[in-house]
C-alpha cells in the first residue's frame, strides 16, 4: 500500500503515531521504536504495511519504504511541501474514508514540484480542491456583504471573495482572480502576489 505521510505525532519511547493519505482513506497508525526502522518524515511518499498489534489498538506500521524524489534533498522545497501537506491533515482528520481526487491531487503536485514554484502549484491545486469541494466562489460575490465585487477584491480563508472595504486584506486584479478560479492558473498574478495567496492558503484549507 502507498501514501503520503500528513502527521506525524511522537508518543512515549519514541514510539510514533503515523496518519497516512491513501489511495481512497486516511489511516492512523503506531510505529513502535526500533533501530533497524527506516526513517520517515512529514511529507514523505511510503509503501508501507497495516497489521493489527497485540501491544496497541491501533494497526501497526510495518515494511515502510520511501519512495523519494529528486526535490526531497532541496531544503526550501520539502519546507513548502510539508506546510502544503500538513494543510490535508488537518482538512481531512476526522474522515476515514475519501476520494481518490485527494491522493491524485498530491500526485499530480509531486511529479512537477522540481519544475515550477512550489507555492504556485500548491494554490492551484488548493484552487482545485476548493471547485471539487463545491466551495470556489468564482461568482465573485461578497462573503460580508453579499454584493458583486467590481473592483478592489480581496480574499480571505478559503479563498472567500471580499471587497477590501469589507475584509481589509490585499487586493487583487478581478480578471486575474477569475483566471485562478477557472484555469486553476497563478501565471497572471506576480510573486509578492502569490506569496500573499500562499500566506492565505496557509490560514487553512
């Protein structure tokens, strides 16, 4: 079985509790201290194995291997994937089972993380997770006051709309916002832009 670790949570002896995004769940296991464990990381990509345990209740991490990339070994990188990953834990820790859109989508930024700004990617997929989740506002309607928003958009958590008189945040271009919103593109918006997108992202998915 492969996955993609989301949290990792240190318990006492240095035994640790693993959730893992899968193919089409979210699995919580125990990895019990050992010298001949491989190491494992936030964000890391595993095939692995889930056997019941005699000494906990829940299943047990066994058989881990990592399956690296090229970009795993470049610092800024790995830094932005485990802030991008981490994001998923805390959007999908309650659900034990899931669509495969979740695990595709980490595939799908995996495979060309080495290639463009990760931050860029990571707001294009989050843009694509808002539309799979039915919750991208591309009407571009006020979340406040409920009114269009011709000009001076803003966006908050969640990339909810805003006028900036109703959420005081940074604005951004209309054209350049509905061309994220439809294209799933950050190519019009320039990089202090896309660092104020990626601090918003970071709010929580």
């Amino acid at each position: 079985m492969q996955g993609y670790i989301i949290n990792i949570t240190r318990v006492k002896d240095e035994d640790l509790i693993v959730v893992i995004l899968t193919h089409d769940s979210i699995k919580t296991l125990y990895r019990f201290y050992g010298a001949r464990h491989s190491t494992i990381h936030l964000g890391y990509k595993i095939d692995f194995e889930s056997l019941a345990s005699l000494k906990s209740t829940i299943p047990q991490l066994r058989s881990v291997l990592h399956l690296g990339t090229p970009w795993n070994i470049h610092r800024e990188r790995m830094l932005a994937w485990q802030a991008f990953i981490r994001l998923f834990y805390l959007h999908l820790k309650d659900i034990a089972l899931i669509d495969t859109f979740y695990f595709d989508l980490l595939e799908s930024c995996a495979d060309i993380w080495h290639k463009q700004n990760p931050k860029r990617i990571a707001i294009e997929a989050y843009s694509k997770l808002l539309r799979f989740e039915g919750r991208l506002h591309d009407d571009l309607i006020c979340f406040n006051c409920e009114e269009p928003i011709k000009e001076d958009l803003t966006l908050i958590r969640a990339f909810l709309p805003a006028h900036k008189h109703c959420a005081w945040n940074q604005t951004f271009e209309r054209l350049h916002v509905k061309t994220l919103f439809e294209e799933h593109s950050t190519i019009a918006f320039d990089d202090e832009e896309v660092e104020s997108l990626w601090k918003i992202m970071l709010e929580g998915f």
